[in-house]
C-alpha cells in the first residue's frame, strides 16, 4: 500500500487543497479552547514543542473554529464523514455549530473516547475522556462494522444460544419443537459502542514524539479504518504531530495533513519517513486481561485491604494505607518461584520505590523459610499467611524504630509466626 500523503504548512483557511479534490474523510482535532499555551517535550527532553491556546473570547475562539470548518466542509464529497475532536470545554458549542453548518438530521453520534490517568488531587471529578462528533455530509456515508470482545461477565447462554421474542415481545432464549436451545453459531462480539477505550500514549511510549496533545495512532487508526475504505482521501487540516497521517499510511489511504506550526510540519515529515508505533496490549486482548491472566495470588491477600498491581514482576499489590505514610508492598509465591529470588527482587522494588517494607507471602512449603528473615534486612519479609502476620509485623514496625528492627526484635515475631 502506497497511499500519497501530502504535508501542508500553513493555515487550513487558506491552505486547503483545491476543490476538485473531494475527500472522504475529514478529521478536526483543533485546539480545545485551553486558555493556555500547550506545551510539551521529547522523551530526551531535548526538545520542547509548543502551540497557542488562548483566546480573547470564547465568541473570538467559535469565530476561527467556524469558516475553518467550514472550508473544511466545502472540500469534503457528498459520502464522507466528518469527526471534530474536543472535550468538555466546547463540545456542546461545536455540536452547535456542526448542526447549524450541516443540518442536525446529520449527527450521527457522540463518541467518547475514554482513558485512564493517573489520580491527581483536584476536587471534583477526574476528566478522563474526550468528545468526537461524528456528522455525515449525506445519508450514504462509508461506515466499517467491527467488534469487540464480550465483557468477561457475558453468560455463557448469551453467547452460544440463539434469542427470540415471546408473545409478550420479551427476548428470551429460543427452543427448537423438541423444546431444546437452538445454537446460535458463531458470534463475531459486540458491535463497536460510542465508548471507545483507548489508552492514551503514556510519558514514556515510544510513539510520543514530544508535540503537545498529540493522539495515540490506535485512536486514529479506528477512526481512519471505521469511516473510509483503502484509497480513499483523508483530511485533517490541524494536523499537528501528524498522527492521522501515520494512521493512513498505514491503512493504504491518501491524505494531507495541515498546520500552523512549522515543528509540527517537521515532526509529521520525520514521523511519515520513520513511524513508531506503540502496541496497546489493552486494545489487543482487553484491560481485563492484566486482571484475569493470572488471579490466584488473590485468595493469599484476603483480609488485607489492598490495591493491586498488574505490571510489575515483583509486586502483586499494595497495601491501600500503607504504613506511616509510606507504601508497603506485596508479592505472592506462584508455583515454582524461588522464595530468594523473589525476596531479592522484592528488596530492590522497595529501595527503588523508597516504601516501608515489602512482603513475600510464600505459599510453598520450604524447609528453609525461616531463613529467609535476618536480622541485618528489614526492608523484607517472608510470611505464610499473609493478613495476620502483616499485621503483627507492621505493628512491630509501629512500636520499634528502624533501627532496633534491624537489631532483631520484630525478626523474632515474622520467624516465629513463619513457623507456626
Ligand atoms: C490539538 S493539536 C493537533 C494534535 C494532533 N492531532 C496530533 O495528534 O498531534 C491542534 C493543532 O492545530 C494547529 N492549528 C491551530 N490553528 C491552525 C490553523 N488555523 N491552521 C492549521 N493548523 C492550526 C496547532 O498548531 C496544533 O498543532
């Protein structure tokens, strides 16, 4: 696939492409309306990239958003569809003023694309998603069904056997003469929803190319794959990092991309000739997957009030108060795994995390666990049942200063409570 892509510096008032040319799909992720100027910088932290978002008015802002979009919509064809990307700040506006220039019998939906952040202390609610607004320039517009996986708790019933209707228009499950289930043959999942979990690029993922408000080439590869067909022409006229871009290339379509800012037009250029791409294992096999691939640990913490952990090797979770105010950590044996080994590795998560303490909770019979806890490390210990030897480890913690622990006092405790 050798789809042309054109890279355009400039303003898309002005700068769009001539009119003969009729695209299918047009994407606007203008900016959002911050107040601020958006700023952000490369993974070396060599770089900083920057655009401004201020404005003298939200009246001024709506003004530039609308002829943009407006140009934007005299350059699309009669089937495309058009999806504007906002968020909470002016998503009822644009919704506005898409419906003033297209006509509201042309909304085709609200998509939200959801993410998870990391917590911050703010009051109030934790924005974690952002809008697209899907209009269609008529009623024959290219739309590409695909499917999710059903959620883990879908009924087994609901998915092998095949639905009716009963005399009171109830769906219930249907049976054949013989009054036996009726296969329902292979299902492909569920149909695409308007709620579209996609991670956002973490600070570290290879694909960040340091522009700000950049959008992971997983949102943008749905979009680009949902609304167009290979060879179709694909507009996004604030193009910024060029992400949209990288999607159509790689999905076989043509397309230009516009913007203001002369690094974005670098950045698109470098990102076309070498584009990276971050996996999302969350989008692969589901965000279920880091919690259901390997549970058993579970049944070895109950009792203890804690917050797991889905990604690290050497912690299964955390306890949720942790301890003076410093993060204690939790790791259970699995089948096999050495009690040394893991307590190393465990030792090094602790120092590196600077938390409390750490615990192995060994759940192999070893003639040798006693050992494990010395006198010289305190930073680890090794216990069988986890809940109340925690407790009474922690408690020694409480009353002895760190110090004296490392003389051995609480050692006694963890050793004797191991080998009861
Ligand atoms: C939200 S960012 C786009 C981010 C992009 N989707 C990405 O993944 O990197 C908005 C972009 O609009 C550009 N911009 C603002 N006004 C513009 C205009 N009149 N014409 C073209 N680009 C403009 C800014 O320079 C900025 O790069």
């Amino acid at each position: 696939m050798n789809a042309v892509i054109r890279v355009i510096h400039g303003d898309c008032l002005t700068q769009l492409p001539k009119r003969d040319e009729a695209f299918s799909l047009i994407y606007l992720d203008p900016p959002f309306f911050t107040g601020s100027v958006q700023r952000s910088v490369t993974r070396d932290g060599i770089s900083e990239y920057s655009y401004d978002d201020s404005w003298p008015s939200l009246t001024s802002y709506l003004d530039y958003i609308k002829v943009r979009l407006e140009a934007a919509i005299s350059v699309a064809s009669s089937s495309a569809s058009i999806i504007y990307h906002c968020d909470w700040r002016t998503s009822h506006h644009a919704r506005r003023l898409l419906e003033e220039l297209l006509g509201p019998e042309h909304f085709r939906a609200e998509i939200i694309w959801t993410y998870r952040r990391w917590s911050n202390s703010k009051r109030g609610l934790m924005p974690a998603h952002q809008t697209l607004l899907w209009f269609s320039m008529g009623d024959d517009y290219v739309f590409n069904q695909t499917y999710e996986a059903y959620s883990p708790t879908t009924n087994v019933d609901q998915l092998l056997q095949m639905r009716t209707r009963d005399e009171r228009n109830k769906s219930v499950y249907a049976l054949d003469d013989a009054g036996s289930v009726v296969p329902n043959g292979v299902k492909k999942g569920v149909p695409l929803s308007d709620v579209w979990d996609i991670p956002y690029l973490n600070p570290k993922a290879k694909e960040r190319v340091g522009y700000p408000t950049q959008k992971p080439v997983a949102l943008l590869s749905r979009i680009v794959k949902t609304f167009s067909n290979i060879e179709d022409l694909v507009l996004d006229p604030f193009c910024g990092s060029g992400t949209t871009l990288v999607a159509a290339q790689m999905l076989g379509r043509a397309a230009c991309g516009i913007d203001a800012n002369k690094d974005a037009i670098e950045i698109c250029r470098r990102r076309l000739e070498q584009p990276v791409i971050t996996q999302s294992r969350v989008l692969e096999v589901g965000r279920e997957s880091y919690r259901r691939e390997d549970d058993s640990w579970t049944s070895f913490l109950s009792g203890l009030a804690v917050t797991p952990v889905h990604r690290n090797s050497a912690i299964d979770a955390v306890l949720k108060d942790g301890h003076l105010g410093l993060p204690v950590l939790l790791r259970v044996q699995r089948a096999g795994e050495s009690i040394a080994e893991l307590r190393a590795k465990m030792r090094a998560v602790v120092q590196k995390k600077q938390a409390r303490v750490g615990f192995v909770v060994q759940t192999e019979p070893s003639s040798q666990s006693s050992l494990f806890n010395t006198a010289l490390d305190s930073s680890v210990f090794v216990v069988n049942s986890a809940s109340n030897e925690i407790r009474i480890i922690l408690a020694g913690l409480d009353a002895e200063s760190h110090s004296e622990m490392k003389r051995g006092a609480s050692e006694e405790d963890c050793c004797s409570a191991e080998s009861k």
